[in-house]
C-alpha cells in the first residue's frame, strides 16, 4: 500500500497538468485573422460592367536562398495576379517589367530570411503577398492590379 501512494500521486500530477494545458491553451491566430479577412474586402471600386479576371504570370521565378555566400537551395514560385479584366492586355504589355519588380520583391524577402524557417505560414506568405502586391501596382497600377496569388511554391536543396 506504501508503495502504491507515489504512483497515484504521479497519476493525478500528470492528469492535472494535462487538463490545465488544455483548458489553457492559446486560441489559433488563423481564425482572428481569417475572421478580420472576411470582414473587410480587399478589391477596390471597380467601374461598373468591370469583371475580375485572373492572369497566370507565365514561367515559374526561381529565387536562391543563399547561405555564407553560396546558394544552400533554390525557390521556385508561381504566381498569378488578379485584375480588372478590361485591362488584361495593359497587363501583357508591362509584364517584363511586372516579372522585374516580383523578382526584386522574392529577392529581397529572401535577403532578409522570410524563406528560411517556417516560411509557408500564413504571416509570412502574407507579408510576402502584401510587398507583390505592391509591387505590382506601381508598375501596372492600383486600380488594375487587386489580387497576388501564389499558386505553387517549392522549395529544392537544403
């Protein structure tokens, strides 16, 4: 029976800090976040009759990662952009000039470690997806280009 009281106590110790954990725990940042999402809508006015269309940027971008000053692995990424679809060949025309500044957006972010970790959470992509959309506008415009995508991201090396 001695020996016996020890283990109960280990038992209860384990099964009081369990449920304190869960009782606890922090509720997930995704839901705030989707919830603020929904709230206020991203796109701007359009025009009436305006439709929003999607142009898929063609060619995937590569972006090295690199580390003490040699490429440790390589980004690849796909995106697509959404816009005013009256404006779809304004688009075509700029998009070397839009390939440029996503580029030099993805290189700096990567510059500055957003690649390296956990770099697919949702604060990250987001903050990735802010600085493209951005970027974007200035070259297009802001009332031509609403939306960034990122429809592939890969990452190859270490």
């Amino acid at each position: 029976m001695g020996k016996l009281i020890p283990v109960i106590l280990i038992v209860l110790g384990i099964g009081a800090g369990l449920g304190a954990g869960l009782a606890l725990r922090p509720v997930p940042e995704i839901e705030e976040q989707a919830e603020d999402d929904s709230a206020s809508p991203s796109y701007p006015a359009l025009p009436e009759g305006s439709e929003i269309g999607v142009f898929e940027i063609p060619n995937h971008f590569m972006v090295p990662l690199i580390i003490d000053d040699r490429i440790a692995s390589v980004l690849l990424v796909s995106l697509a952009i959404e816009i005013d679809d009256a404006q779809r060949t304004l688009v075509e025309s700029s998009l070397p000039r839009l390939r440029d500044a996503l580029l030099q957006v993805m290189f700096d972010h990567a510059n500055s470690g957003g690649f390296s970790g956990a770099f697919t959470s949702n604060t990250t992509l987001g903050s990735l997806r802010s600085a493209l959309l951005e970027a974007g506008q200035r070259v297009v415009g802001r009332d031509v280009v609403l939306k960034v995508l990122i429809t592939d991201i890969m990452r190859s090396g270490a």
